[in-house]
C-alpha cells in the first residue's frame, strides 16, 4: 500500500495498525510532498498574504507574520493548540490517527516537508505512539486539540506510548537517537487541521460494528432456536418484494444459520399464527442497521481518502482557504451509525425477555426450581440497563453547535463527540448481546435432546467451554463477563 496514492479501505489501515511495513511512500508519493513543499517556500518568498503560511491563524488571520518568524509561528500553533482533556484514547485510535494524516499530507496539497511524514511513519514503526487526550476537539478546523497532541512528539514534546506504557517524549527519542523537529511554512498547521480523531473512531467503530451485525443475527438464530420460533419470516420472497440491501442479507443469513435445525421441525405443527417483532422481524431491524453500517462506510472510507486541513495549496500562485476540515460530513453518519448500533441492543432485550416468560415449554427465568432461585431473572436488568444508557448517548451530537475562535468560527460539527458515542454504544452491545447468548444457550437446553442448525451448535460449544449450564443460582455476573470475553475475542462463528 502506498501512502498518497493508493486508496485505502477501513480494514486497509487496520491492518497498517498491526504491521506498519505494510504502507510506504514511494517516488509519486514524495514528488508530491516535495512539489507542494516548494509551492509554499515560493509563497513565503512572495510578497502576497496567505492564510496560515504567513499570517496569523482564526481570528488573527488578518495579522502578517514575517518570513523569519514563521517557525516560531508553527512552534507556538502546536503548543497553544495542545490543550485537550480526559483520559487518553486507547493506542490504536492514535495509531488509525497517524496513519490517516500521513496519507492525506502525501497526497501534495499540503505543504508539509517529507522530513515530517517520514518522521510520522518512523514512529509508528518504532511504536512510539502519541498519548491523546479524548476531550477537547469541536469537530471543525478539524480535530484542533487532539491533532496538536499527535504531533508534540515531533517537537520532543508531550508524552508517547512505547509497548504497554506511557513515558516522556524527549526521554524515549533519546533512546531511539532522534532529533525533536524544526517545523517549516504551514507545517504546524498541515498537521493539526484535519479530521483524524473522528476518523480514527469511526474507523475502529466499523471494525467492531461489522462483527456485531454478523454476531447479532447469529444470536436471533440461537434465540429462535431455543423460542422455537418460526422461520418462514425468512424466506427469500417476502424481501425480494421490499427489497432493501440490509433485510435481504439478514434474511438469508437467517436462513442459514437455522439449516438442518430439528428445533424449526417442531414448530411446523404448532398452533401459534406468528412471532413477536422481535423474532420475526429481525431482517428489517438488523438490516436497517446494516444500511447504517453501509453509509458510514462509504463515509469513512471517502474521508479517508481525502485532503482535510487548510489552506490547500494547488500551485506556488493559487491556495485555498476552505472548508475541508470540518467534520459534518462524518459527524451525521456517525450519529446515524450510533442509533443503528443501539437498535441492535434495543431488539436483543426484547428476545431476552421473551426467553424468561416461561412460554412455549420454556420454564420462567429459564429455571426449574424459581422461587429458590432468582435464575435469570437480573441479567435481563443489566442488558435494560444498558439499553437505556444507550438511548441517552443516541442524542446526536452533530445537532449541536457552540461558535469558536471569536465567532471566526461559527459552526461546528461536533464530530468528534459524535465519534466517542458511537464507541461506547458499541462496548454496551458486547454487554447487551453477551445476555442474549447466555439466555440463548440456557434455553436450548430446554429443547434437548432435539438438535440445532450445526452452525447453532457449535456456537452454544463456544459458550459451553467458559460457561455451563445453570442448575442453582450462582455467580452469573462472572459468566456474562466471560461470554463478553469470548466475544471480544472474535471467538464465535459468525460467517455463513
């Protein structure tokens, strides 16, 4: 893969993440660099007054700055702009970060030198790794504050992770014999407008999000298994005739995932007429979801592939002072994405109360000796619990909007807050979806000795191999956390 030149896919730059050798600039790509580098030497050298090369920057772009002071200018851009809060974002988010910049700056229209590109791609395969606050950015100028703190270390400034632990950038450049770099023309300003911190998150949220939709239908299926619900709200005529991508995928993945199912033999005879929403319209649902996962795909992956900071240069006598780095372009998606994911959750509650009604051969709270025993009865608390949570954080933050720098800039995007919501829906789905399984596989055991789908069976195996059936009430907190594990972990097949 070539940086600046190749377009990239989301699951391109995770894999960049895990082995960093992966990408490379090669001779167009440093042509670029290096053309666009001239083209703001020359605009410094001119006589003409150009945002962020040689004024001031927000609401100062109206004050000059001289040709000698332009590397104290980038110097104090980056350490006034370094001020977000909270705790860090985890590495990989800074990594996801790293690599999105140093594709959009190769792409020429930047001006940042290849000193500092290669400086950037130096790092993440050394794994010296930026510490990034996860507070502070409005989504608009790009991600101002999480951006100034990716790119401190090339001034021998703020903190980097080296392996598992966070040291002082000066000390582990030391170790490394790296010099702290002097930033030229527009460089500081090159590197922190851009929309790399939502990016990043709306990367590492498909990348789990994908999974979720697949383990999401995957658990439905076991769920109808053990109701014994009815499978023809799957067949493939009913979707063909409202034929929307994400139903018609869920539909079929049904289909499969309940092949060969004794469990489904036994409802054919049965006298009920249809199934609640929650099972039977798990196409339209999922696959409404799965529509949302499409968009923000498409989203993430155009931006990804594009030029985000400000000005942009095009030639030594033409430069653009635009708009590319607001993030509503990713903060609407996002919040859309969000709402889909917790939808998953939503529909996943349902199915798990509908297991502890004691109906259809079912014992209540999926336990013989109730009374005695509580059974399953609280988990389904924890999963509501989250649902709820998840409903507060569907509150889309691109609605939003707080003017800044002295009212220069008047609309934001919020983006970046749009990003971490979605990040957190999807670690409450984990939660949510690990009840759904644990009251899935404790169902199924009431349905023996009839047979699931193969598929079926050897997910309830996965379940099995970490937790057993319950008999006596026990500590099931520590099974629910044990099941999330094993779907943190990618653990369960989800692909038919």
């Amino acid at each position: 893969m070539i940086y600046g030149v190749d377009v990239f896919t989301f699951h391109d730059v995770l894999e960049i993440c895990k082995k960093p050798s992966k990408a490379k600039l090669n001779k167009v790509a440093k042509e670029q660099i290096l053309k666009s580098q001239k083209n703001v030497q020359k605009i410094v050298e001119s006589d003409r007054c150009v945002y962020g090369i040689n004024t001031g920057f927000g609401p100062l772009c109206d004050t000059k700055i001289s040709a000698d002071e332009t590397a104290q200018l980038q110097y104090n851009l980056i350490i006034s702009h370094a001020v977000g809060v909270g705790k860090p974002i985890d590495k990989e988010f800074s990594k996801i970060m790293i690599i999105a910049k140093v594709h959009a700056l190769s792409k020429g229209f930047s001006g940042v030198s290849l000193e500092v590109i290669e400086r950037l791609i130096q790092m993440l395969e050394k794994d010296i790794i930026p510490v990034v606050p996860e507070q502070g950015s409005v989504g608009a100028s790009g991600d101002l504050a999480p951006l100034a703190h990716l790119v401190l270390p090339l001034l021998g400034l703020g903190q980097v992770w080296e392996g598992d632990e966070i040291f002082e950038t000066m000390d582990v450049l030391e170790r490394h014999d790296l010099e702290p770099l002097v930033l030229g023309p527009k460089e500081g300003l090159g590197l922190i407008n851009g929309t790399q911190f939502i990016l990043a998150h709306a990367i590492k949220g498909l990348e789990k999000f994908e999974y979720l939709l697949n383990l999401a239908d995957m658990t439905a299926a076991m769920s109808i298994e053990a109701y014994r619900g009815s499978e023809s709200p799957f067949k493939k005529e009913l979707h063909e005739i409202r034929p929307f991508e994400g139903s018609k995928k869920v539909a079929a993945r049904m289909v499969k995932f309940l092949k060969g199912s004794e469990n489904m033999k036994a409802h054919e005879e049965c006298e009920r007429v249809q199934d609640p929403y929650s099972m039977r319209c798990v196409p339209q649902v999922h696959g409404a979801s799965r529509n949302a996962f499409e968009h923000l795909k498409l989203m993430a992956e155009t931006e990804l592939n594009s030029v985000t900071d400000n000005p942009i240069v095009l030639s030594a006598e033409e430069s653009i002072s635009g708009g590319n780095f607001h993030g509503q372009l990713m903060a609407l998606p996002l919040d859309y994405a969000t709402l889909a994911a917790a939808e998953l959750g939503n529909i996943s509650d349902r199915r798990s109360y509908l297991l502890l009604e004691g109906k259809y051969g079912l014992p209540r709270l999926l336990t013989e000796s109730s009374g005695l025993n509580s059974g399953f009865m609280i988990p389904q608390y924890t999963s509501a619990a989250l649902v709820t949570e998840n409903k507060t954080l569907c509150f889309p933050a691109s609605a939003d909007s707080i003017p800044t720098s002295l009212g220069q800039e008047d609309h934001v995007s919020m983006g970046s807050i749009s990003g971490r919501k979605f990040n957190q829906v999807l670690g409450n789905l984990v939660n949510i979806l690990s009840v759904e399984l644990m009251f899935a596989a404790q169902g199924l055991e009431f349905r023996r000795p009839s047979k699931c789908s193969k598929i079926i069976e050897e997910n309830v195996a996965v379940i099995r191999s970490k937790v057993k059936k319950l008999e006596d009430d026990r500590l099931i907190g520590k099974d629910m956390l044990a099941i999330a594990e094993l779907i943190n972990e990618r653990k369960f097949k989800v692909e038919v």
